[in-house]
C-alpha cells in the first residue's frame, strides 16, 4: 500500500513527496505516485532533451479532471539546488519582463516537478548556456494538428512528405507523437539567427499548402482547416514552447509525447496505432532505446 507522504533520497538530494496515493487521472486510476515512478523510470531518455532549456510545466494539482496552470516562474518554496535561469519575456501576458525558469538537469529536479503534479513538459528550441547566456535554435519544430475530421493518420501522411523536404535540405528529421492528437517532426539544426528556424519552417508549410490544398494548411484559421491537417510552423518562434519528448499529457489516460520510428508513421492506419501509455513508452525504451536522438546538426538551406 502507498502511503500519503515519504521522505526520499534522490542522489544524494532529500526529497519530501507528499499525498502520492492521489489520484491523478481518475478514469484509471493513475496516482501520483504513478507519475513520480514513471518520470523516474524514464529520465535517462527524458533529461537529455529537457538539459539546458528553460522549461515551462502544466500543473494539475487535483488532477487531469481539475483546474490546470501553466508555470514558468520556479516557485518561491523551490529548493536550492534547483537550477534557474532568469530569461526576458518580451510580450508576456501578464506583463512581467522576465521569468526565472527552472531548468532540469538531474533526476531529482526531476522528481520534484512531479511531486507538484507538473504533468506536462514544454521546452523551446533553444537553449541556454552555464550563465545562463541564451543560444540560437538548435532545433526546428514542424506541428502536425488535424482539423477534425482528419485525425493522426492524416498527419501521418503530411509527416512523410516534411521529411523528404527536410532529408532533400540536408536535414536528418525525427518524430515523436503530440501524446493528444498529433505528430511533430523535428531536426537539428545550426542556424545564424534566431528568426531563420521559422522562416524556414513557414516556406516549407506553404511549399506542402501549395502542392496539396486538399490535404495541407499553413495558416492558423480554424475555418480553413476542416479535414486538412496544419503544419504550425509558427512553434519555431523563440517565446513558443512544444511539448518535451517522453512528456505526460494530461488526457483522460497517461498519454505521452512519443518518439516513433518513421516505419511506424508509414504503417500507420488507425489512431490507436500511435497512441502510447506511460507503460508502454518505459517497455518501448527498454527495447528500442531513445528514437529521439537528434544527432548533429545541420545548417539550413539559404
């Protein structure tokens, strides 16, 4: 039996865990406890794509049927081996001129998030340096979202045709479900200023828009997207975060944002195909490894 709280050693770090027997997705029954296994289990795949990148966390304190907030700011009881960054947010909703973000880079940071029941994971692209200096993009983003009736089979198709795109650009492209009802395609890449991912990324929306209207949207109007699928390029901008491979979503069941292989995005032909829960994605790592691995980047095309 699981007991309310524990006190916990998390390399060498002291951890007090509290209320783990809440359930945190109801319709299974998935407690928090659950949560802090599985985020445990999984962080030697999760943490090197969290390492360096401001994160942004969606919380939900009485889980997935309850109220729910985003959180930049590292809160003010965190403790003090959690790494933060102060970053400027130009256009911030609530007017603040910066945010001190935390920025996972060991298990127990980790562990302590998800003792907050910060179920979800959103990075940026970029990243930021030991003091705190912030990088150009290393990666570009390509956000797969079906207008219903188009579901993941849909973006599926779309996913193949951005990859032969980006493999034609000297690219080396990666997949991950959105853990809800997309796909994102991902590649690292080296650029010389921060606004290049995006306009790369938008030319190839509009490149696929324009060969198959039928199929491909790349702009945001919810009445132009009935059945078509939406490449969002617009994920590229720098003050935008995506959600972290290996990431929970906060959906009916434990869900979570899945690096497949492009042979299971060809194959696929029903939703279920690729969705993946937090069960399946530990068995998944432990016989396939990480399909994340960006590898090394590549400069985009002029």
């Amino acid at each position: 039996m699981v007991t309310a709280d524990a006190v916990v050693a998390v390399e060498g770090r002291r951890l007090k865990l509290t209320n783990l027997d809440k359930v945190l997705y109801p319709e299974v029954g998935f407690t928090k406890a659950e949560v802090i296994d599985y985020y445990t289990r999984i962080a030697p795949v999760l943490l090197p794509h969290l390492e360096g990148r401001p994160l942004t966390v969606r919380r939900y304190p009485n889980g997935v049927d309850g109220k729910s907030f985003f959180e930049k700011n590292a809160p003010s009881h965190a403790p003090e081996w959690v790494r933060t960054v102060r970053v400027e947010t130009p256009g911030s909703s609530r007017g603040a001129e910066y945010a001190d973000f935390v920025v996972v880079e060991e298990l127990a940071t980790l562990v302590w998030l998800a003792n907050l029941a910060a179920l979800e994971l959103h990075v940026p692209q970029w990243t930021v340096g030991a003091r705190g200096g912030r990088h150009s993009p290393d990666l570009v983003v390509f956000d797969l979202d079906p207008g219903e009736p188009a579901t993941v089979v849909e973006c599926c198709r779309v996913a193949c045709r951005v990859r032969e795109v980006l493999v034609e650009d000297g690219l080396a492209p990666v997949v991950k479900t959105s853990g809800s009802k997309g796909l994102q395609v991902y590649a690292a890449v080296s650029v010389s200023s921060p606004e290049r991912t995006s306009e790369y990324a938008k030319g190839v929306a509009q490149r696929l828009a324009g060969e198959s209207p039928d199929e491909v949207v790349w702009r945001m109007a919810k009445a132009q997207r009935t059945g078509k699928v939406l490449i969002d390029w617009s994920q590229n901008n720098p003050a935008k975060t995506t959600v972290a491979p290996y990431s929970l979503r906060a959906r009916a069941r434990p869900s979570v944002s899945t690096p497949v292989s492009w042979e299971e995005v060809a194959a696929c032909r029903v939703v279920e195909d690729l969705v993946f829960l937090a069960d399946e994605v530990r068995e998944r790592v432990g016989s396939v490894g990480d399909l994340f691995a960006v590898g090394g980047s590549s400069p985009l095309p002029r």
